[in-house]
C-alpha cells in the first residue's frame, strides 16, 4: 500500500477535485464501477472490484459503524453505495459488509486514484453480543 503525505497536498476545499467526474477522463473510471443495465452502481462482493483500463493507485479504508437502533446507519452506507433505500425499518442481524469504490482525483495531481471503502454496519442487537469488536477496531498502531 502507498502512502502519502496528506498535509502537503490539503486545499481549502478538500483534496478532492470535484469537477473531474464531469470530465471525458473520468467516464471510464466511472462506468467500470456501474451496472451496465441498470445504471446504479455494481455491488461487490468481499473480493470483487472494478476491472480498470489501466493500473490505478487504490487507498483502502475500513469504516465502522456502530449505534443505536434506527440511527440510519444502514441508509446512509446504501445511499452512498447507490443502492435503493429501504422504507420499511428493520434491524440489521449481525454485521453487514458494503465494499464502495470511489474513483476521483486528488487535486494537484494529474492521475485519478481510487477510494476502496469498506463499510461494517453493525446494529445495536449486534455490538451488545459481540461487545469485543468495538475495542478492537479502535486499536491505533
């Protein structure tokens, strides 16, 4: 994995460059993670990924989210994936496992990087019976 050096590159506005995914550059990135026939983004499963023209720098992230029960925390990973919220509430059994890829460009740079966001959504009924995996993803090394 690269790692970069943040602080040197942070703009007013963030390190994003949001205009790029209106740019003719951008469409093949774009397209690779949609659905061809549906036109929403693809859902990944734990090993699959967008296939790329060609290689493309991948920063990975594994984000947690734990609360209380009806939070949103569900809606909010499935309105970020793309993927259609559902009305009717019910809790989530365990912990759900939502694999986003999130192509753009850094500002400053003139090649896209790609964003892998791992999203745990983990309901309430779940934290209380595997109380230890809340501590555990907080361990900073």
């Amino acid at each position: 994995m690269t790692k970069i050096k943040l602080d040197a590159m942070v703009a007013p506005l963030g390190l994003v460059d949001y205009n790029w995914t209106n740019t003719a550059e951008s469409k093949q990135y774009i397209m690779a993670i949609m659905d061809k026939h549906a036109s929403v983004r693809k859902k990944y499963g734990y090993l699959d990924r967008p296939v790329f023209d060609r290689k493309i720098k991948e920063f990975s992230y594994k984000v947690i989210l734990s609360g209380k029960s009806g939070s949103g925390k569900t809606s909010t990973v499935a309105k970020l994936a793309g993927h259609e919220v559902q009305r009717l509430y019910r809790e989530t059994p365990g912990i759900e496992q939502t694999t986003i890829f999130w192509p753009c460009r850094l500002i400053g740079s003139k090649e896209p990087v790609v964003f892998k966001l791992k999203f745990c959504d983990a309901g309430e009924g779940c934290m209380t019976r595997f109380n230890h995996i809340l501590p555990v993803s907080l361990f900073q090394h």
